[in-house]
C-alpha cells in the first residue's frame, strides 16, 4: 500500500474516522538518521519544535532519544515536562508570552527565554525580580533574510512581526548588563518553515557571521547560536523521501558557520522530524456528480487538518480501497460549511465510491496539533501502529 502502512489494510477497514495513524518505527528512523548526522558534534543541540505535534506518544518518543523541546506557550511547556524533557533542554520562543507562561518557565528553570523584543526583556526582568530567580536569555535577531516559502510561513523577514532588528541587538544586549537576575546568553534566528532550498540557509550562515564580527568588535561574547529549524520534507513523494535530507541540512551549517571556541549550536526541527510519520484516514460519505464537478465529500474536514484551507497546502491522496486502476477527476471536499473546505482539486484517483477509504498523507506535522471542534465536530481519532 504505502510506506506509512505497515500493516494489512483489512485491519483499518472498520476504523473510525477521521483519524490519524502515526508511524512510530518511521519516527525512530529518522530520529536516528539525526543522531547520525551530528554525532561526534559534541556542540550541537537538536530541539524538537513542539507546536509541529503535541501528541503525548510523539513527545514522549522524542524525549526518550535525548532531544530538547522548543515551545512557544506555556502550554507547551507543560506538555514537554510531562513528557519526559528536561527543563534545562526547553527553549521558550514566542512573540507575546503571558505573564504566568513566563512565570511558569522561571519556577521550571527551563534553558533559556528566546526573546523577542525589549519590551519583552523587561518584563521578563520585572518577574525574575519578583521571584528572585534567574533569567536565561537568548535574543531572537530578525536577520532579514527572505526564504523561499509560503509568505504565511516566512518569519526573518524586516515586516514579520518576529524578534529584534540587526541595529538594535548590541544595546539589548547591553540592556541586560544592568539586570542582575538577567543572563545573556546567546543569539536565536529563524527565517521560516518548509524550506528546501539550501541557499537560504546558507544566507542565514553568512548574516550569522556578520552579526559575530560585530558583536567581537564590541568585546560581546555569545555562549550560544539557535539558527531555528524550518527543514522541509517531500508533500509530492512522500514514498521516496520519508526521511529529509538530514546531511545537506547540518552539512550546510558546519561549512558555513564561523563558530567561536566552545560555541553551542542549537537546531529546532518540527515538521523535518514527525511530518512524514503521520497520516490522516478519511471515509467517503458521498461521490456527487455535478454538472462541471465530480465530488468526493469525505468524512474529514479542515477542523481535523487545516493546512489546505489555510495555506493552500498540498497533501498526496491515495485511495486505499479502490477496486479498478480506471481513473476519475475530482474534487475532494470535507462536510464543513464553508467553501473553503477543500483538501484537493481536479485531482485524479482511481473511481471512487461511497465507503471508500482514502489517505492524506505527510500530515504528522501541524495537522492534529492543528484541530478544532468548529461546526461542534469531535477531535479526530488517533492511532499508533
């Protein structure tokens, strides 16, 4: 069938969906395949982005290969904590943390605060303060880098709304200077998600090293350098590139980077590490045959995976149960009651009938994390195989 099912596609013929199947072995494989890229890098720190999926199972698989978690809510925090990571491996990232998220991750002792503007810095001063308890900050710097992405997805950018502009980062980082429960230490960057194309990290290494001359310049000494995460994998082939390529990705950063002596390197990977290892399964409710359309209205709709409607994303779609190899154009479209609840169009899959079972696959990164119960829908199942 497909590569995520190893299992006998009878037994999913009475599943309830939609749900989400994850691939636990494929989960491990390409944890290892990270493993093995930056082994004997003593110096590198792999960081699992939760937000990309927060099922309890996944956590607690990334947790017990010994990666850190980067989390961007207090929520997130807890749910790495209980999954097994250590505080000391959690870094909190995020444009508008609350008070108690901030609060939250001072009592835990997490690694370290991304921090994403001055206003932000003095907050978090105003609570350690309160709490007489120390602060590890790092500064999230917006590089103005652009990346070959989605523009909803391309956060280095001068207009996003994401960390500190270049001229502003040796007078916050001098700011901390006169916070004694305030300690600096390091630089976070992130330019965006579903990136492909090497070059854009390559121009992230090169703004990178800038910024080090100048903060050497300055007599700055940077403990740390985050360059965030943003891998992206193969939505067409999902078959023939289950695991990213893990080398271009850290090769591209040990020859690009100018690291000081006894410089920690931090990667943040989410999509790269589970969005292949998940699928969603969706039952057709009806085939409808309209007059310019053909209609396959399935049970699941953009509560159980928004990626489509959101981002006009592409996700492969495999009938699972289809009995002829004959072949029909359709419109695969969810129940919601709105017009934008659309996973494909003119999309050719074998004659499809009411009952079939169809996939979406490379869905294990921001699709169930994803979910709503709009339209008073239930959350989707999941299953682990």
């Amino acid at each position: 069938m497909t590569r995520l099912m190893n299992i006998n596609i009878t037994q999913l013929k009475d599943i309830q969906t939609p749900c989400y199947l994850y691939d636990m072995k494929l989960l491990a494989d390409t944890l290892a395949a990270i493993q093995g890229e930056t082994a004997g890098h003593d110096n590198y720190h792999v960081h699992y982005a939760v937000k990309a999926n927060a099922n309890p199972a996944i956590l607690q698989a990334i947790a017990a290969a010994g990666f850190g978690a980067d989390c961007v809510s207090g929520g997130e925090i807890e749910a790495a904590l209980r999954a097994g990571f250590k505080a000391e491996d959690i870094a909190f990232a995020g444009v508008g943390k609350a008070d108690w998220e901030i609060q939250l991750a001072l009592e835990q002792g997490i690694g370290m605060f991304n921090v994403e503007s001055t206003e932000e810095l003095e907050v978090i001063n105003e609570l350690a303060t309160a709490m007489n308890k120390t602060a590890r900050v790092s500064f999230r710097i917006n590089p103005n880098v652009g990346a070959h992405t989605h523009a909803h997805i391309t956060t280095g950018k001068a207009e996003n709304k994401f960390g500190i502009d270049m001229e502003d980062m040796v007078m916050v980082i001098r700011k901390t200077e006169t916070m004694p429960l305030i300690t600096f230490t390091g630089l976070h960057f992130h330019i965006g998600s579903q990136l492909l194309v090497m070059d854009d990290f390559v121009a992230l290494c090169s703004r990178v090293n800038e910024l080090q001359d100048i903060l050497d310049s300055e007599g700055i000494r940077v403990p740390n350098i985050n360059v965030g995460g943003g891998l992206g994998i193969d939505y067409d082939e999902p078959d023939a590139h289950p695991i990213p390529n893990f080398r271009a990705y850290f090769d591209t950063f040990k020859q690009g980077l100018r690291l000081r002596e006894g410089q920690q390197l931090h990667f943040e990977l989410g999509r790269a590490m589970v969005g292949q290892m998940g699928s969603l399964l969706t039952r057709v409710l009806y085939v409808k045959h309209g007059k310019q359309k053909q209609f396959v209205i399935v049970d699941a709709g953009f509560t159980d995976l928004i990626r489509p409607a959101l981002y006009g994303a592409h996700h492969k779609i495999e009938n699972c149960t289809a009995t002829t190899k004959d072949t029909v154009v359709y419109d695969v479209v969810g129940p919601i009651c709105e017009s934008s609840d659309v996973f494909a169009k003119d999309l050719e899959l074998p004659e499809t009938h009411r009952g079939d079972l169809l996939v979406l696959r490379s869905a294990g990164a921001y699709g169930e994390t994803m979910a709503s119960c709009y339209n008073c829908r239930s959350l989707p199942n999941v299953k682990t195989i």
